[in-house]
C-alpha cells in the first residue's frame, strides 16, 4: 500500500491489510515536523501491533533533521523507512524536498547516507522517486544507482515527471529498465491497478512487471473506496459480492469513529465518492453521507442500507 497524504491512516491500513496488502505506509510525514515535535506530526507516528510490517515515509532535504526523524520512527515501530523524493505537490517541492530531490543528485545522496547511517542497519532505508522533473531529463534514472550506492535497500519509482503530476500514464518501460539496471529491488508505483472495461482489475501489467525482474508493486489511488483490489491482483478473483463490500465499508467507518469519534465525520468526506465508483454505496446513498453531520447520522444511513434501503447501489466491480 503505498503512502498517501491525509488517506493511508490507520484505520485505512488495517482494512487493505485485511484485502492481501503484503506492506503498508503511513502517509507522508514531515521531518521536520518530528524534529520540532509538532502534535499532528506526532499522530503520525502512531502504529498498532497488527500493522506490521509498515513502512513510515518522510520527506525533507536537510539530511541532518531527516537522520533525527528516521531514528524517532525506528522508536515509533517503522519496519523500514522510506524516503520521498517524488512529491511533485508545490509546497513540498519549494523547500527543496520531494521531487526537488531529484534535481540536487548531491544533496539527495547526502539525505540517503546521512539515513542510512543513522538507523545503523536497524531497518532497511529506500527511496520512492520519480521518472524525472520534466519530460526527458532521465533525472530519476540517473539518480538511481547512485542512491543504491548510497546504501538505498529498494527504489520504488513513479514513472511520471513532477511536471506531470498524476496526468497522462505512467511509463513502465522506465520501471522495467531500472530493474534490469539495479542490484537491488524495483518496486513499480503509478497505474498498477487500471481498470478494464467490464470493471475488472488487469493483471496483465502485473504480471509483465514481475516477468521484467520487478519486485513488487505499490497501489495507490486505486485502493481508495476499493480496498480488494490487493486480493484482485493478487489472486484475480472478481470483487466480493454487494453484502461483503458494504459491511467491509461499514467495518472501516467504525475503525474511523473509534479513531475519531466526531471528527470522523470530515475525514470519511474523501471516501464516499470512491466507495460510490466501486459500487459498494449508489449515488443518492454517497450525496446523504457528504450530507451526514454527525456520526450518528452515518451509521443510520448505512444500516438503512444494510437492511435493504431503496439505494442498493452495488453492482458491477466499479470505476477504478
């Protein structure tokens, strides 16, 4: 499960856990956040005992604050540490971290080794990068042994530019080639669980990467609303029927609560539309959750719909 700002938190982990996911991420975490100890940073550290193994990302571009940071998550539980530099997000990018990274090769080895070296060999450190800044300019390709050098234990690459963002597709003959390239593994991020025309998952690009010498693949936005999408690639059975998917939603939206309480209610916001495209929840059912104001009001609508509401709303697999 790959890290997402604001979405890959606890209660999401453990429910794609329960769906195959092999590893999660918290989201990603401000270095400099746990250097000045920042209460919301702090909250972000915060993983159970059924979470591993869980990988906590950080970002930054003072090597100094980000060695501090990775020994704090070590003490936190990280399993291994993994270091973003493929954020294209502007706020990120402007203070030189992210994606920025990789336009300073040296300044992103000096954040590796400095690491690297302060986890001592506790955990394994790895680096999620990018294809590049802008198309053409093969900067994640040549940043990459280089940081293999620099002791990077894996190397997860997105293969859009920053300038991209998350538009057009991601070029997995970039992945491929890395992989045939590294002594180390290759994890492939961007695209990997696209949707085919009847709603299935492929798996085709999966297996395509695993025949190239990837080692895993890293889901995203596609697990969003969809969590089975790990047992989809993993076994390809079709989606669970329309009563295990909503009381797999109904699961997680206790698991938030439990979390949250009422504040729950502003978080679940961002998921009503995904669980509406992978029909767990209809259209009229997602516009009365995006209403709901209180958790009281959540839990009626979806044990109205438990029970055999108007709004059946699940059918096919979904929209990915």
């Amino acid at each position: 499960m790959a890290p997402m700002a604001g979405l890959t938190k606890l209660p999401f982990r453990r429910m794609v856990r329960r769906w195959g996911a092999g590893l999660v991420h918290t989201e990603m975490i401000s270095s400099h956040g746990i250097a000045y100890d920042n209460r919301r940073t702090r909250d972000y550290l915060v993983c159970a005992e059924d979470e591993h193994p869980i990988g906590y990302q950080l970002f930054g571009a003072v090597p100094e604050i980000l060695a501090a940071a990775a020994v704090v998550c070590v003490e936190a539980g990280a399993d291994l540490i993994d270091l973003n530099m493929a954020c294209p997000v502007r706020k990120v990018v402007k203070t030189g971290a992210g994606a920025a990274l990789l336009g300073t090769p040296e300044l992103a080895e000096a954040c590796l080794k400095a690491t690297v070296a302060a986890v001592e060999g506790a955990v394994p450190v790895t680096v999620k990068i990018r294809a590049g800044l802008r198309a053409g300019d093969e900067a994640g390709h040549r940043l990459a042994p280089r940081l293999v050098a620099g002791g990077a234990a894996a190397i997860t690459i997105h293969p859009r530019t920053a300038s991209q963002l998350y538009r057009g597709r991601a070029d997995h003959t970039i992945t491929l080639a890395l992989a045939r390239e590294l002594e180390v593994p290759v994890i492939a991020s961007g695209d990997i669980a696209a949707t085919l025309p009847d709603g299935t998952v492929g798996r085709g690009l999966c297996a395509g990467l695993r025949d190239g010498g990837v080692a895993a693949v890293a889901v995203a936005r596609a697990a969003l609303g969809r969590p089975w999408v790990f047992r989809e690639l993993l076994t390809g059975d079709p989606p669970p029927p329309p009563a295990e998917r909503l009381a797999e939603l109904k699961r997680f939206v206790a698991e938030v609560v439990d979390e949250w309480g009422e504040r729950a209610v502003g978080h679940l916001r961002q998921f009503w539309p995904r669980f509406r495209r992978s029909d767990t929840i209809g259209k009229p059912l997602a516009l009365e959750l995006m209403r709901a104001s209180s958790v009281a009001a959540i839990t009626e609508l979806l044990e109205i719909q438990a029970c055999g509401g108007t709004d059946s709303g699940a059918g096919g697999g979904g929209a990915v």
